[in-house]
C-alpha cells in the first residue's frame, strides 16, 4: 500500500473511534444534542469518503489478491 492508502486508513479509524465515544459517551439511552449530530455527521462522511477512496484506489490489487487466494485453494482441492 501507499502512503496515501495508510493515511487514508488512519484517518478512517480515527473517525470511527470518535463516532464510538460519541455513543459511549451518550450511553444508554442515545439522544445525541444537536452539536454531537453535527459531529457525527461530520465524523461519518470522513470515514465513509476515506474507505470509498481506499477501496476504489485498491481495486484492482485485492481483487488480484483475491483471485489468487481462489487459484491456490482450488490447487490444493485438486491433490
């Protein structure tokens, strides 16, 4: 992966950690202010633009990946 993959990925964790204490921090009963909305909001549309652009820019290299995995499985079902 690159560089840009990695922090890409960081910064996707990163949101959902903060997402996680948003809904520990309201525990049990959820109702999130306004404000924390805001911020989940904005917490959610980092992760998911962050795991889109991972993903998409990996394609090709884990369906590659993926289909290789599939080719040696299937050697070892033939011996």
């Amino acid at each position: 992966m690159d560089e840009n993959t990695v922090n890409r990925t960081k910064a996707a964790i990163n949101a959902l950690i903060d997402i996680e204490q948003l809904w520990i921090e309201n525990t049990p009963d959820y109702n999130l202010s306004t404000q924390e909305l805001l911020v989940l909001k904005k917490r959610l549309e980092r992760a998911m633009e962050n795991i889109s652009k991972i993903y998409e820019e990996n394609r090709t290299k884990m369906q590659a990946a993926e289909e290789e995995i599939k080719k040696i499985h299937e050697g070892k079902r033939k011996k």
